[in-house]
C-alpha cells in the first residue's frame, strides 16, 4: 500500500495572520497597553538607569493633529522607544502650547461671526473661554497622538497654561527683569492690523504680494554740493503709506550720482521738461523708463559722500509738513533697485529707526494699531493702511493722489515681490514702532553665551548650526510683548514717576506664589496692592498688563517640565526634536532664554526634520486637494504603515506622501510581516532544550549569525546618529534579500524534511529563534503594534527564560549579541558562496523559462569554476544551498553556451536533469529513491526521519 507522508512533513504553522488587519488590531493592543499599564511598567523597570530625556515641542492645543504632526510625533516616539531598548530610562513627557494667538483667534472668529466685538467681554470670561477650548483640543490630540502609537506620560503631559506652568513663565521674565536684560523701549516690530499685536520672526511667513510702488521728489532746501542747486532728490518706495512719516534720506558714499537734466518726455509723463533729478548713474536708465522720461542730459557726477550735510524739502511741505528732511549716509543702500536713494520713516522700518537713532531723527507717530493714521496726521487722518480684515485701506491711493497733486509723484506702478504676512491670519503686516518689551541681546552678553552654546551643541543634521548661528549673530533685541488677552502677562510694575521696573524679589515671589495657585487670572481679576504688598502704594505704579510672547513661553518650557520634573526627567535635555522652521522658533526662543537665566542651552542635541509635500512634491493645500490626514492612513492602512512612511524617508529632507507612496509602503510592511510570520510557523513547538551552540552548528547557520552580530552593530550605530532611514534599509533588505530569498528558501528543506532531533534542523531553529529575538526588538520602535503582536504569538516554548519573559516586546532590551558571532572570514567566504549560487539561479530560471524543468530539484547543473573557488566549495553542501537534487562543481573551461552573468567573473553553468526517482516526501530527485525497504518511495534522510 501507498503511504500518505504529507503528515510527517513539519510545515509552519502559526496563528499569527498573514494579512495584518491593522486599524482593527490597532486599537485592541492600545487598550492593552492602557490595561497593563505598560508606561508605568516601563517606568519602574528602568528605575535607576542612566536617563535619556526627549524634550517635547509643544504643538499648539486649537485643532486636530495634521501630517507634520504625525511625522513629529512618530520621529519621537521611534528615538524614545529605541533609547529605553538600549537600556537607558527614556521618560517621555508630551506636551501642549495652549496660550497665545492661535487659541485666541479661534475664540475671536466665534464673535465675529455672532457680530460681537472681543474687547466688549470681560478679560476673564475672554480667557476663561480660550482655555476651555484648549482643554478640549489637548485630549482630543492626545487621543489622535496614541493612535498613532505614540508612548508617554499621557496621565500628566505638560501644558503652558497650567498654574504651576504660568508660575515659572512668570519667574523665567523677573530674573530678567531683575539682571537688567529686560527694557522697555520704542523699536520697530512685525505688526499685524488684524491681530492687533506684534508678531515673532516665528509668526511670519512670506507669500507673493503687489505692492504699488512710487517714484517721488524731494526738493532740495539747502546744500554744500552746487552740483545739486535747483534739483529734486528721486527716492523709490514700496510703501507710499509711510511717506507721512518721512523724516530723512539715504544715500550711500561710495554710489555714483548724478544731476539729471529732463530734455523731452512722452505723452502722459509726470516729468516735466526742464526740471533736474538727483539719481544714481548705475539705475537712471530704468527710473527714466518708469517715468516716461525720453531724453536726458547729464550734468554732473559725484560719489554719494557729497551730500552730506544736504536738506529737502517734504514733498507736502504745504499741507502740514514743514520741516527739513535731512540726507544721511546709509550702508545699506544700494544700487539693486529704485533710485539709489531710500526714503526713511522711522517708525516703519528697522533700518530706517536705527539710522534716525544714530543721527537723532524724531520718531514720529503716524499709524495706530488698528492700521490707520492717527487723528494727528495731516491729509490722511483716520485713513486705513489695512483693514481689520487684512485687506488693502485707501491709504496708498490718498498718499499717491497727495502727492500728485503737490507735483512731487514722478512716476507710479506695481510691483509683485515677497511680503512679510502673518502665519495666522494670512494678512499682510506692517512696520510700525510702538512701546514693547524687549529683552536685549548684548546686555550681560546674551548673543556672545548663546552662540557659544550653539557651538557646544550637537546639530544632527549638522548645517542646522549655521543656520541658527547666523540667525543669532544677526538678530535684534527679542521683542516679547504682545497686546493680547490670553497669556501670561508680563507681570510687572513701573513707577509712574520715571519708568523703570520695580525689581523687588518679595514682590516677585508674591506674584509666582498667587500664580502657582490661582493661574495668571489673578493678575487681572486681583486689586494691584494685593502683588504690591505693604511697601508700596499702586497708585504709584502702572500695572503692565502685555501678554508675553508665546515663544518665551515654550522657550521656558525646560524650566516647568524638566527642572520641576527632576525625579523622572533630566536638566539639560539630551535631546529637542522639531521641523527645520524651529531654528527661528522652539530651538531659538529655548535658546535664549535658557542662555539668559542659566548660562547655556536646555538641550545637549538638536535633531530637525522637513517638511510633509504630496508625490509632486508640492505643498498641501485644501484647494489642490492633496492634503493627507494621518486619521485617515490609520482607517485604511493602519499606523504602523505610517509609522514605518516615516523611517523610510530621508526625514532630513522634505517628505513625501500621497496614495501611491502609501501603497508602496504597504507592500514593503507586508514583506517585514510575512518575514515575522515565516519565523512563528518555523518555530512551531519550539522549545529551548532544541537550542544547539553556534561552534556546532553549519557554516550557513553560523554565516547569519555573523549578520545578527553584524546588523547589532550597525543598529547602534544607527541609533546614535538618528539615521534610522539607513537601519530601515539595511533591516528591510536583511529580511527580503538574505533572509526570505536566501536563507529561509535554502532552509526549508531541512526545516520541513530533517529528523527533528538532526543537528541542521535544529540549528536551523535555533537560529531563528536568534532572528525572532533580535527583529521583533529591532523593529518594535517602529511597528510598534506588529512587534508586539508577533510577540504575543510566540510559541508556548518561548515564553520562559532568558529574555523571553516580557508580557510586552517593549518591556525588552535590545538581545544582547555574543561578540564571537561576527566572523568576517566566515562571511568573506560566504560571499563568494551567494555569488556562485547566483549564477546557478540564473541558470535554473532560463531552463524554467525553457520548460526544461518545472523545478530546481529535477536539475542537476555543472557549474565550472577555478581552482580556488572550488576549494572553497569543497566544504559546502552546495546542492543544498542551490536547492538541486544534485550539482557537480568542477575545475576548468565551461563548454560553449554555459549560462554566466557578467558581474560574477570565472564563473559559468551548463545545465542537466537529476537521476533518480522523486522522493515523495522531499522531492528531491536521487537515484537511492526505492532502496529502503519500508519506504519504497522516499530517500534514505526522508526515511529515518520517518522511522
């Protein structure tokens, strides 16, 4: 009778699916997580090892997380997990900026649309409703965050507006107010009409914007240069709005000008025939053209240092500007475009203030918060420049039409340039000089410690320190008032008397204490005396009432999270991770601020990523309609395809993200899957008293574990230098190329057929077991939700003793890997092995592809080598490793039409059937098939291991 082997042969089996099913299975391993408490239990088994603190950028709590959150979020939680496998105490705090203009504009948008004015409600109703919201929008991302897998102290995250967090902001501004770096003083700032408040360099955004722009004479009064007697000084603008508050000109003096004489124009010209204009000789070609100017003589030449001491008249000198406009030398005039000369209004424009400083120019006031021109202001009272709605005011047309009434417009036009807009609103922001706080950049040598601290900094990648560098070296003093309603006030009193601050450290514990118990509420619902104490009468101080900057509220971040958090965190963090834009924000402002109250940076490292584009590598936009929402990737795909998006871009560089990238990396997940599933069904029954030591096991066993050892090493590596991107690859390609398409093809054969107490067979199990060890560690900070559920499907066997014990894989350390494993020889060796091997599957698959066999093991090939590669061999159970039936290697020249790949020199293959008969069990086809008498149809290995 025939007998029936199929149930002799030791096929993998595994509940562990093949498809992953990941937004169903998602969900239920995050209950467990929450269940078992897993971050409390990662919490107490890393007591009292070396700490490793990722800091948290605080995103703002006013909407649901986007694509760039995801990417931040993962990128973090992937370095955290990583650090707590290697063995370090990586506590994790997430955090929530919830002051500041994003809250209150949405609160502001709700009375508008109700048609009711923000400052008609009281202060405290105002701010009590800007928390609510932000309390909502904080657990409703908490919620997004870990879905996306993300672990951490989600029971007591961070937030700017908590009591205690609003204590320290506050004492973070009295230490400088109290080591003299904090000032109040008129400058220049970004301010947005709409938001009513200045802005931060971090609030700006620059989009494409037309601007009408204005040729304009300035009639010379009086000078020592004769060469300009008689004659018009020509300046270019972009901002017709600020010529009210026109208090002096710019030359440069090393600019040639010249004295022009206007001999014939064309129709419509405002020139006039006749008349002498003052420009520099590199652009008067081009202001001639604008102006319709059709014929000129030059008079005469001279270098801008030449007019010094020169005087023009206001263009409308009659209608209330009577008052001389000096010309003063500029370094940073030039010849790029306009006239070579720049008109200067003080208040609306940084150079514009400091050459007025420098030269004691007034600074006038001309345009108010709301962007009109004050009732002070002669032609063009109560004009706006921008409305509340960020839209173009009649400003610009009434000064233009001014002017041309008072002869002085030469020429008008449009220009489309980049402008300065807010991130917020998206309107379009001016220059305007108001009273503000400022902390200062040379007082107590603020810029000098903070680039000495960029210097001590690691910058991963590493141009991230001149970038900031730069920044630093430039900068201007940090304005860090706003005129809003919600924040944390910049808690302090000034005499009336004369201005300055009161720096009284008992009044400023008295005002943290009441913080720290009462919120920053308190210091407007509170009467002043209350802060004041008895040694000081309110009456005689004014109660500044700005709201600090944002910025200098996550930038004190480190003092309310990780200073007050010492017992589970650390001071300085080891590390701040956010988008390549933080160097002008987070990075910036922490900086700083650290800087001056502490001598040096809050953090040790500095990691930044780019910036999320769809596949055409544009920006997302509702109206391109190719914005991709994390929410959606987890419903469909599930996280972990997301997760792993992320580690398989270059995150240095912009990422790119849309359906068929997606898709791509479901294809990828799938083969890491199917990897994890091969190795559970392999180990079916595994017990440990299978385990065989490597010095016994075949060189091909001891060849992969020569890559774990190898792999190890570089997974450290890796993780050192956060360049997870590279250990992704080098992981995916380990289980693709040389695990499934090689060792795992190679193997089956003994895994399957061999007796179960054979020395391969349990080699083979042994070392997957090593691989099930060190991949389920090695990619769970990435899938972390596949890991786990590889984990928990591990046989029954494996599920004591060393290392196998953790009721979570992320309650593991990284395996460690015995250093006797690495054997380079050994691996040398084998890579002239693969090489051969290659050339003889190449071969099988032209005679597939012939129909000459229907499988590798009917074939038995020739493969012709020289003498050293076939010494190599002579060891090898190379039939095995080609998967044939049988092979012959022999020394010597191939015969004509033996099969040979290029890249694999001396090597070449002649084909041939195998002889025999097929063994019903394995398949193979050997001639000692029919020789065991028991077992007719089966070789003699299928034989004995069938008894």
């Amino acid at each position: 009778m025939t007998r029936d082997y199929k149930s002799t042969v030791f096929l993998p089996r595994t509940d562990f699916p093949m498809r992953g099913g990941l937004p169903t299975k998602e969900p239920e391993l995050l209950k467990r997580w929450a269940d078992m408490d897993l971050f409390g239990k990662l919490r107490a088994g890393a007591k009292g090892k070396k700490k490793f603190v990722l800091h948290d950028g605080p995103p703002y709590a006013n909407g649901n997380i986007h694509i760039g959150h995801a990417v931040n979020k993962i990128l973090k939680d992937v370095i955290v997990r990583t650090r707590q496998m290697q063995g370090f105490d990586a506590d994790y705090v997430p955090g929530w900026d919830c002051h500041g203009l994003p809250i209150e504009w949405k609160i502001e948008e709700k009375y508008r649309k109700a048609g009711k004015n923000k400052d008609d409600v009281p202060i405290i109703q105002f701010r009590a409703e800007c928390r609510e919201f932000a309390q909502e929008w904080v657990g409703i991302q908490a919620d997004e965050f870990r879905r996306l897998g993300v672990e951490g102290d989600w029971k007591q995250p961070y937030a700017t507006m908590t009591f205690p967090a609003e204590a320290q902001i506050v004492r973070e501004i009295h230490k400088f107010a109290a080591n003299g770096g904090l000032y109040k003083g008129a400058k220049p700032v970004m301010w947005s009409v709409v938001e009513k408040t200045a802005l931060a360099d971090a609030e700006i955004e620059y989009h494409d914007h037309t601007s009408t722009t204005v040729f304009a004479r300035f009639a010379v009064w009086g000078s020592s240069t004769p060469e300009i007697d008689d004659s018009s000084i020509v300046i270019w603008t972009t901002t017709p709005w600020t010529l009210p508050a026109n208090r002096a000109i710019a030359y440069g003096d090393e600019i040639e000008y010249a004295t022009f004489k206007v001999t014939a124009v064309a129709d419509g010209s405002k020139a006039v025939v006749g008349e002498r204009l003052v420009i520099a000789t590199a652009l008067a070609d081009s202001v001639f053209k604008e102006a319709g100017i059709t014929e000129w003589k030059q008079l005469h030449r001279f270098p801008g240092a030449r007019l010094a001491g020169t005087f023009c008249h206001h263009p409308l000198t009659r209608s209330g500007y009577d008052f001389k406009v000096p010309m003063l030398a500029g370094g940073f005039v030039t010849t790029d475009a306009g006239t070579g000369f720049v008109h200067i209004a003080p208040g609306h424009g940084e150079d514009d203030f400091h050459l007025g400083q420098a030269n004691g120019v007034e600074v006038p006031q001309t345009v108010g918060e709301d962007g009109r021109y004050y009732a002070h202001v002669p032609l063009f009272a109560g004009l706006a420049v921008y409305t509340d709605q960020g839209k173009p005011g009649p400003a610009n047309k009434a000064v233009l039409a001014a002017f041309e009434e008072a002869g002085s417009l030469l020429a008008s036009n449009k220009l489309k340039h980049s402008y300065p807009h807010s991130w917020r609103s998206k309107a379009p922001l001016i220059y305007r000089t108001t009273p503000q706080w400022f902390i200062s950049m040379e007082t107590n040598d603020l810029r000098k410690t903070a680039l000495q601290a960029i210097a001590n900094t690691r910058w991963v990648p590493e141009q991230g320190e001149n970038r900031i560098r730069s920044m630093i070296e430039s900068r201007p003093d940090w304005c860090i008032s706003r005129q809003r309603a919600w924040g944390v006030p910049i808690a302090l009193f000034v005499r009336k008397s004369d201005g300055s601050i009161l720096r009284d450290h008992d009044v400023f514990a008295r005002i943290a204490d009441v913080f720290e118990t009462e919120g920053a509420d308190a210091w407007f619902a509170r009467d002043p005396q209350d802060f004041l104490g008895d040694g000081y009468d309110a009456g005689e101080f004014e109660q500044v009432r700005d709201i600090v900057d944002v910025w200098f509220e996550s930038g004190s971040s480190h003092a309310f999270v990780l200073e007050q958090r010492l017992e589970e965190l650390a001071w300085p963090a080891d590390l701040y991770l956010e988008g390549s834009d933080q160097h002008r924000g987070w990075f910036h402002s922490s900086l700083l601020e650290s800087c001056g109250t502490r001598g040096r940076a809050p953090y040790n490292a500095v990691l930044t990523h780019g910036f999320v584009l769809d596949e055409q590598g544009r920006k997302m936009s509702k109206s391109l309609g190719n914005v991709v929402a994390p929410q959606e990737i987890c419903d469909q795909y599930g996280a972990d395809i997301l997760r792993l998006w992320i580690i398989n871009s270059d995150y240095s560089e912009d990422l790119r993200i849309g359906k068929e990238i997606i898709k791509t990396q479901a294809d990828l997940y799938r083969r890491l899957r199917n990897t994890l599933r091969y190795l559970l069904g392999a180990l079916a029954d595994y017990t440990p008293a299978e385990r065989i030591d490597a010095a016994q096991m075949p060189e091909l066993e001891r060849w992969v574990l020569h890559r774990l050892a190898e792999l190890d090493e570089l997974v450290r590596e890796k993780i050192e230098a956060y360049d997870f991107h590279a250990l992704f690859v080098a992981l995916h390609n380990f289980c693709a190329v040389e695990l499934s398409a090689f060792y795992f093809d190679v193997r089956k054969d003994s895994l399957y057929c061999d007796a179960v107490d054979s020395v391969r067979r349990r080699s083979v199990r042994t070392v997957m077991e090593h691989l099930f060890s060190a991949l389920t560690a090695w990619l769970a900070p990435v899938l972390c939700f596949t890991a786990e559920e590889a984990w928990l499907a591990r046989p029954e066997g494996l599920t004591s003793g060393e290392g196998w014990t953790a009721e979570s894989v992320h309650l593991r350390d990284f395996p460690t890997i015995p250093a006797d494993w690495r054997n380079d020889d050994l691996a040398a060796k084998w890579s002239v092995v693969r090489g051969v091997r290659r050339v003889v599957t190449g071969a099988l698959e032209l005679e597939r592809a012939n129909k000459t066999i229907g499988s590798s093991l009917q074939a038995n090939p020739t493969v012709y080598v020289d003498s050293a590669t076939k010494a190599l061999l002579a060891d090898v159970d190379f039939q095995d490793v080609c998967i044939t039936s049988a092979i012959a290697v022999v020394e010597g020249t191939a015969p004509d039409g033996a099969f040979t790949l290029a890249d694999v020199a001396g090597i070449a293959v002649a084909s041939g059937l195998a002889e025999g008969e097929k063994c019903e069990r394995c398949w193979k086809v050997l001639p000692e098939v029919s020789t065991v008498a028991d077992h007719p149809t089966l070789c003699v290995r299928c034989a004995e291991a069938v008894g």
